[in-house]
C-alpha cells in the first residue's frame, strides 16, 4: 500500500499532457453508466488549462486524479461548472468534491456576478451542487446560447433534448444565483489546496 498526497489546483499550460487522459477517461465513464455526455476535444480541453478555468487533482508522483473546468456564456452572464471526471481508482474517496468546490470557487473569484450552473444526470453531482447552494431550475432558466447547446450534439439523449426543444431532457439543470447570496464572504484565491493522504494499492 501506499500513501499518497492529492493537490487540488487551478490547472495550466504545462498540465497540457493530461489531456488525453482526462478525456478517454471522460468517455469511458459514460459509456460505463450507460449516460450522456458532450465530448471534450483534446483542443478545448488543453485551451481550458492554458487560459486558468480548469481545476486538475495529482498526487504528490504526479498521478492525474480529476478534473473539472468552467466556462463563461452570454457575455459573462451565465458560468457554467462542466466536465467532472475522477479517475477510477480515487472514485469515492471524497476527491470529486474537493475539485467540485474549487471549481465553483474559481468561478465565483473570477465572475462574482454570474449566475453558475451546471447540468447533469448524475446525482452524486446534484448532492454536491444542492451543497453549494444551487437549485434545480428549468432549462429556461439558464444560458440560451446555441454554442452551449451544440455541445449537446454529442451526447447519446442528443434526441430526446431536440424533441423536448430544449425544454428538458435527461440531465438536470442547477443554478445558483449570487443574488440570493449577497451577503457571502469574498472567495480568497489560494492557488493549492491539499486535499487528504490517501492509501490505495
């Protein structure tokens, strides 16, 4: 056995060479479930660790463990915490909310007046959001952009959403809305975070 430190951090350039792996594990997991999910291109998913909007977990050896990354919509209107994926072995540990929170704090730093959502047909992710204060919403009540949506193409319910236009589909959406929580303390930046010691084989 052996122990292991987890770092959760805001992720860039030189974490390029993650990429591959976050996304076949991305596709594999969904494949596994049986559930949707939008793919992630090798380009996009580099982009997103190059320009700081994406949260990587690594062991003190240099292990990927998770990944999770924002993106802003309608002229910063709308956040949106996409994409988190834990890598098999680390599943359960507790490790996917860390990077759930620090993504979520990354984005409230960066866009303190956006509206951050997120959708999902995952409900270990809903308990994590519904932590956070986001609420289930209707699909109407978050980003209208159609960039946002095309992302959709490449899921499997990809039907299902054209034929509810986009009202609805398997996946459900969460907001949370900094409105209702004006009086929240401001996000301090920290740009590590150790997560736990860990013991796997």
């Amino acid at each position: 056995m052996d122990n292991h430190i987890i770092f959760v951090r805001i992720a860039d350039q030189d974490d390029a060479h993650y990429a591959e792996e976050i996304i076949q594990e991305t596709e594999q997991s969904a494949i596994a479930r049986g559930s949707g999910i939008a793919k992630r291109t090798l380009a996009s998913v580099i982009e997103k660790m190059a320009a700081g909007k994406a949260v990587i977990a690594l062991t003190n050896t240099g292990e990927w463990v998770g990944f999770s990354y924002l993106e802003t919509w309608e002229d910063e209107r709308f956040v949106s915490n996409s994409g988190l994926i834990v890598a098999p072995k680390f599943r359960n540990s507790g490790v996917a909310r860390s990077i759930k929170n620090r993504i979520f704090k990354m984005s409230r730093r960066l866009y303190p007046h956006s509206k951050i959502f997120s959708i999902t047909s995952g409900p270990a992710i809903m308990r994590m959001n519904a932590k956070l204060g986001f609420l289930p919403v209707s699909f109407a009540e978050i980003t209208h952009d159609e960039h946002f949506w095309e992302g959709c193409k490449s899921c499997v319910n990809y039907d299902i959403l054209t034929r509810k236009k986009k009202c609805n589909c398997l996946c459900t959406a969460m907001l949370f809305d900094p409105e209702y929580f004006s009086d929240a303390q401001p996000v301090v930046y920290q740009h590590a975070e150790i997560y736990q010691e860990i013991t796997y084989s």
